[in-house]
C-alpha cells in the first residue's frame, strides 16, 4: 500500500509540474523564451536529466541488490532445513518429537513471513522457540559414532538456521529507501516536467506523451519501493522453496 501510494504521490506531482509548465509558458514574457534563453534552460535541465538518471539508476540498483540478498537467505533457509532433517533421519524415531516441535516452529515462522490472509503483514521478527527445541535435542542419545557426530551437526544446523532468520530480519530493520533522497529526485522530476511543459506545444500528442512519461518515472519509484519490501506487496518473495522443505519434513515423519 505505501508503495502504491507514493508513487501516486509522485506521479501528480510530476504530471502537475507538466501542466504548470504549460501554464507558465502563457504568462513568461516572449524575450524570456528568447533562442539563447531556450539553450541555456535546455543545457541546465539537460544537466538535471543526467544527475535524476544517475540518482534513480543507483536507487534501482540498491534496492535489485537488498531484494536478491533477501531471496538469496531464503534459499539458505530452505537448504538448511532439508539438512537438518536429513541430519534427523539419522536418528530414526527418536528424533520424531524433534522433527515435530521444528516442523511447529517451522510453520509459524513461515506464518508470520508469508501470512495466509491477504491483508496482513508480515513479522519477520522470529519468536521464542529456543527453549523447547533445546529440550528435545538434549534427549537425543547417540548410540554410536555416526549419530554423535550427527548430533552436533543438528546443533550447528539449528544455529545456522537461527542465525540465517534473524539476518534476514535485521536487513529488512536496517535497510530502507531513503526519503529524503527520494524527495530530492521528485523535485528534480517536478523541474524537467516543468521544462517540459513550457517549452511543449499544448496538443493532445504532446499532453499524451508527457502523461506517460510521469507514469513511467512513478512507475520506477513504485519498483524500488516494492523492493524494499521483499515480504510484502506485489513483488514479493516467493515461499516456495521454504515450503517445499517443510513439506518434505512433514512427508518423512
């Protein structure tokens, strides 16, 4: 929602600064839109074009940069789970209540990333689990050399995998788009379309084309936002993969 609503925001303040252009170009004297007049705001908002490429070509690229990282711990999640649960096997049926308090834990934890009702958001924050995992763990009894070093294998995947959890929550504490360097890029946007619009004759192809540029740069603030909220919105991960590990747990108990 606050993806969307932004990038509307920016979209009619961008489209405004068009029509305000077009407005102005009535009331500017005719020698201020003299040739050398033209040139020289042509060459100051050329410089303005080049500086609001750059600006948002670095913010697509951060936020591309936040989003892979982000499917990227995902992916490790899933692997380490499929790990752990081979690890389990080991085991037999004395890891059973094991393999069920994590497959419990498991489906909350994807519960809060990727909630099943619509409307909610996501808690990347992970809950308390640690108390009762440890427990079951702690009665595991290796009876021989292979499930003693699969014992402290399962002690260091679960680590791993807590640590890969609260990794992918604090990156998404810590990593936002800046919001003052996404109102500077819109006053740069509101400028070049005020240039536009006083240098654009006032027909229906020029009206037209200006409306779908300000779609598109609004169109690209909306991308980088959405980015930043990998867990959330339209261009969210998928949880495909952690799901298909939690239903190869479930299958082989």
């Amino acid at each position: 929602m606050q993806s969307s609503v932004v990038s509307f925001v920016v979209f009619v303040l961008v489209w405004t600064g068009a029509l305000f252009g077009m407005r102005l170009r009535r009331t500017v004297p005719l020698d201020h839109l003299s040739t050398d007049a033209k040139d020289t705001i042509r060459l100051a908002v050329g410089l303005l074009v080049t500086m609001t490429s750059l600006v948002l070509g670095m913010l697509v690229s951060s936020a591309k940069t936040y989003f892979d990282s982000q499917r990227n711990v995902v992916a490790q999640m899933s692997s380490q789970i499929i790990l752990l649960d081979n690890l389990l096997q080991t085991f037999g049926p004395d890891s059973k209540p094991l393999r069920i308090e994590l497959r419990s834990d498991l489906e909350h934890a994807i519960d809060r990333i990727w909630p099943k009702e619509g409307p909610k958001l996501s808690r990347l924050k992970p809950g308390d689990y640690d108390k009762k995992v440890n427990a079951q763990i702690e009665l595991l009894v290796p009876r021989n050399a292979t499930e003693d070093s699969a014992k402290a294998q399962i002690v260091t995947n679960i680590q791993q995998l807590r640590q890969t959890y609260w990794l992918m929550f604090l990156n998404s504490e810590q990593t936002t788009v800046s919001l003052l360097l996404l109102a500077v890029v819109t006053a740069w946007l509101v400028t070049i379309f005020i240039s536009f619009g006083m240098f654009a004759p006032p027909n229906s192809t020029v009206m037209i084309t200006l409306l779908i540029c300000a779609m598109a740069v609004s169109a690209a603030i909306f991308i980088i936002m959405e980015m930043y909220s990998p867990f959330n919105g339209i261009m969210r991960i998928s949880p495909v993969a952690v799901r298909d590990a939690l239903i190869q747990m479930t299958a082989e108990q």
